[in-house]
C-alpha cells in the first residue's frame, strides 16, 4: 500500500470548479444560521475531507455530457447527509480525532453535535425538495434510511466475534457503499441516462463504496496516524469486529482465540493487547487477505461502468477506484 | 387549569379511525427492520403520547372534505419526524422519564437513540417521496430544518437569564410550534385548498403550537409528575430559560435577582431551591400571566379558521385549542 499524495489531488483536478461551486452553495445555505451551526459544520467541512462522496456525484454527471448546474446543488446535499453522519458515529463511537482535528463532540459537546447533524440532514432534505425531481428525493431518502440502518445494525458488531463475513458485508454496504452509491446514481440521473445506466452506475459506487470501507478498517490497524489523520485502533478499542478480526479470528489457533475473546468479546485490554493483535494479524497474512477482497470489489466496480462513454472523466472514477484501495488515509 | 382526562379522548375520537391506519404504515414500516429501532421506536410511539401532530394533519385534511388516503402516510412521516426529534431531545436534555416511562436513552442508550431518531428521520422522508408531491416535500423539509435550527438555538437559553421574550418566542416557534404548523398545512395541502386557506392553517397551527409550548414550559414548574408523566422541574434544573423564567425574573427585586442568577446561571442548587423558586413565582402570578399569553395565541389560533368550513371536524380542532391550554399533561 504505497503512498501517492497526488493521486487525490489529480482526482479532485476534473471537478474542482464544480467543487468551488458547490462550496458556494453550502456558504449560502449557512448564512444566517446560528453561529455554533456555522463553526461545527466548517470545522468538519474545511478540514480536508476527501470529499469524495460529492466527486462521485460530479463526475457522474460529467460522464454522461451533463452541462446543467443541477449537480452542483446536489453535490452539496450528498455532502450534508455525510457530514452528519460523521458528527453523529463521532458521538456514537466516543471519538475524539478526525482528519487530524478534534472531533466536534470532543472541542463542543454530543449535544452541539447531535443538533448540527439534525440540522445539516435536514438542510441536505430542503435542498433536495427544492431541486425539484421526485427520483431523485427517493434515491437519497432511500439511502438515508439504509445508511441509518446500517448504523444501527453496526452496534450489534460490537463485542460480537460472531459476527460473520456476510454480516460485515451488510453493514458496511449500508453505513458506507449505499450513500457512494447514491452520489454516482443521482449524477448520472441528472444526466438522464437510462434506467441500466443508472443501475450500473448505482452498482459502481456500491462496489467502490465497500472496497472504500474495508480498506478503511485495515488502515484501523495498519495505517501511520499522522497520515490517516485520526487515531489507529479505535476499532479494536471499542471491541467493534471488522474485517480484519473476522479473518483473523477464524484462522486462530485455541489459545489466540482466547486472546480474541478476551480483548474483543469482554474487552478487557492491556497495554500491549494491540501490538499482539497486529502480531497475530500479521501471522495470518490478514492485510493482504483484505486487500484481496478488496481487489475484487475494485474489479466488480470496474466491470459496472464497462458501457459508459470512454472519455478523460471515466478515467478520473477509475483512478478514484485506485486511490481507494491504495491510500494511506 | 382543570384536569379532565375526557377532553384528548373526544378529539382523538373524530381521528380514530384514520389513526389506526397510520399505526398500520408504521407497523410496516418497521416490519423487517432490525429489532433495536422496533423495540425503541415502540417503547416511545407506544407510550401513550398524545399524537397531536398526527391529529392535526388527520383533521385538517378531513376538515375541507378531504377523502383520499394520502393523508394517513403523511401523518406517519409527522409522527415520525416528532418521534425522531424527541428521541434526540432527550439525549441533549439528559431526561431519564417521558410519558411516564424511562426515557430510551435511560432505558437503553445514547448512541441507541441517536441511531434510531435518525433512522426515523430517514424513514419519513422515504415515506413523503413515496408520496409524490413536491409541495408537501417542501413544507415538511422546511419545517424539518426550522426545528434542528430551532434546537441549536435553544442551547443558547441556557443558563441564560439576558433571553428576551423575543428570543423564547423565536425558539418555541422553531422547535415546537414549526411541526404543528406544518402538519396542518399538509393536511390542507392534500386536500387541494388554495394557497391562502394553507397559510392560513399554517398559522393556526403555528399559533396553537406556541400556546401548547407556553403550557409545555408552565407544566415543567407547575404539574403533577404523575399526571404529567415526566419529572418536573427539569428545565429549572438543567438552567434552561423559558417563560416563566423570563418573567419572573423581570419582576424579580434585587435579592430574588441573585437567587435567579445563582440558581440559573451559575446552576448551582441546593435542595429547597425549586420550592423557593415556585414562591417566588407564586409571589409575582406567574402562572397566571404565562396563562394570558398562552390565551393571546390561542385567540389567535382561532381566528386563523375563521373561514374554514364550519364542521364537526372545525369544532374538534377548536377543542385541540381548548386542550393545549387547559391541559394537566
């Protein structure tokens, strides 16, 4: 997993004037409104998010010849609906590092962070009914709903080292694919492809959306802080099983199982329990047997936009493609 | 302020029906879903709430001979928004007890209500684009906005004796009287009456939901716990300026002035202070002057239907008025 800095920024070069616009938007939407509404969301918004979930929407536009500027509205909503999911797991997990800030609930408070993230959802709704097109409301409202869905059937992966394969595949295709899927969906409705058109681009994001996730959960264990920008082993900490506990702990031995069950099922951690984990880890060759199933989502991904126009835009997706399972944050 | 338990049974009688079938699409909406929103999301729809909002969608379609069906759906997506925002509510206020029962934050836990609030959220949205019509969409993003905005805005009235008038009434018509006002005018709205009958059920319902907050406020000082199913004294314990505060506080002399100040904004209590803070109150009629203003939004309420048809339908809504204010609970 080598380190490319300026593979993101190559990425984000083909819709940054839309992404300046889109600023624009979200600027407009928060004049006026109560200052600790303002703070907290450019606290979160300005510090250097990837932004990638709005880049999809953009893009998806852009593919299929979309000259309008209704993208650029909808690229802001898709970006509220992430930012409060983000104010709200940051709540819900006890975090207290993102991007390499504080969190919002650790510089203001839960509440601070609760009623923001209220308020951004339903800034994103307002937005959406305001441009207009029904499909488009149903597509987000949907991906709203099975995000907070698969927020909830997150809590049950804590503690759980029953959790199997199948069940982390559900939750991360609903906290995480499902909005990924949206924005590529909403942008290529905007440019009125057809119905499999729209499937396929839905199916792209979704793909993308979970190889995303699982990388995200290795970087967990694996990644350099300083880079990821918020602390490793927060999952492990919290006792929440992902990808790599669940490879992990069917190829363990009685005795790591044990270690497993102790630090994961009652966690009850020591100093050294997460040098012993990515021990153990390492043993099993887990990073590379992630990355391999992300590969293949990555290649499922790939497949799904196969009939879209070959232009320097489908090229921009399949380089983000690259850059999600090749970061190192 | 007599208590009689009859008077919310003989408005709810007129929507019985119509009620029971929204309880069917919330019923359905939740079948399949994970046990934890079923669980938290009938422990507070199934507490025994009083369903106003629903009511006021329910009559004020019915009221302009509304006989559609569409009007039941979006009484679900009202119930839920309110469901949502109290489940959020009472993490913010740390409450322990709604409706007589634990609250779900108490019983189960934050994150657990902040999950769900937001799945409830989402799932209303779901429900009001499956409804098809932008307008509504619009009137109950809107209203959705207002009251997030709402809640922000009233972190600022605590421990905050420098709120003015003004700025409570700002604040209780966002958060509370916003979603009365607009469930009126969505019933109105699915009935196909003019844009200046809408308004004016707009304003009905904004009026009635001021009314209904004034006493919500007074209750917090005044009420029976029992009848009125959650602790009393909250706010005055949580420092949270609302009327009563407001006014005795601007009638307060020198010595009480520093008893406010000390209980409210420094929040530092003792024991017998609420008694003493009811003294005081009793001392200056406080209840007495919340009751005139309460009335002063009732009267106007009242004039907002003055061309509404004169029905049995017009007459439960005007003993919805009646009930706001001569409420125990």
């Amino acid at each position: 997993m080598l380190v490319n800095p300026k593979s993101l920024a190559n990425i984000k070069y083909l819709s940054s004037k839309d992404l300046s616009l889109m600023d624009g938007v979200i600027k407009k939407r928060l004049a006026k409104k109560e200052q600790l509404v303002q703070e907290i969301t450019y606290h979160i918004i300005g510090s250097g998010g990837k932004r990638l979930r709005p880049i999809l929407t953009i893009l998806s536009a852009k593919l299929f010849g979309y000259e309008g500027s209704r993208h650029i509205n909808l690229a802001a909503a898709v970006e509220f609906i992430h930012t409060a999911t983000l104010l709200h797991d940051d709540v819900v997990d006890h975090s207290d590092l993102r991007r390499g800030k504080p969190t919002a609930n650790h510089r203001w408070d839960n509440k601070s962070s609760i009623l923001v993230g209220d308020f951004l959802f339903s800034q994103a709704f307002l937005l959406m009914s305001e441009d207009n097109d029904l499909k488009i409301l149903q597509i987000l409202s949907k991906a709203a709903s099975v995000i907070a869905e698969g927020e909830v059937k997150q809590l049950s992966s804590i503690e759980n080292l029953d959790l199997t394969m199948s069940d982390y595949l559900d939750i991360i295709s609903a906290k995480t694919a499902e909005l990924f899927a949206a924005s590529c969906m909403v942008g290529s409705a905007v440019a009125k492809t057809d119905d499999e058109m729209q499937l396929s681009m839905f199916n792209f994001g979704l793909n993308l959306g979970i190889a995303f996730q699982i990388i995200d959960d290795v970087l967990d264990y694996m990644a350099s802080s300083l880079a990821l920008g918020k602390a490793i082993g927060d999952d492990f900490k919290e006792g929440k099983v992902t990808l790599p506990i669940i490879i992990v702990y069917g190829l363990s031995d009685a005795s790591e199982k044990k270690f497993w069950q102790r630090v994961i099922c009652v966690n009850e951690q020591n100093e050294d329990d997460f040098k012993q984990a990515l021990k153990i880890m390492d043993k099993y060759a887990v990073r590379k047997k992630c990355l391999e199933i992300a590969d293949d989502y990555v290649s499922k991904a790939k497949n799904c936009i196969n009939n879209a126009p070959e232009n320097k835009i489908k090229q921009s997706l399949l380089d983000i493609l690259d850059f999600s399972i090749s970061r190192s944050f």
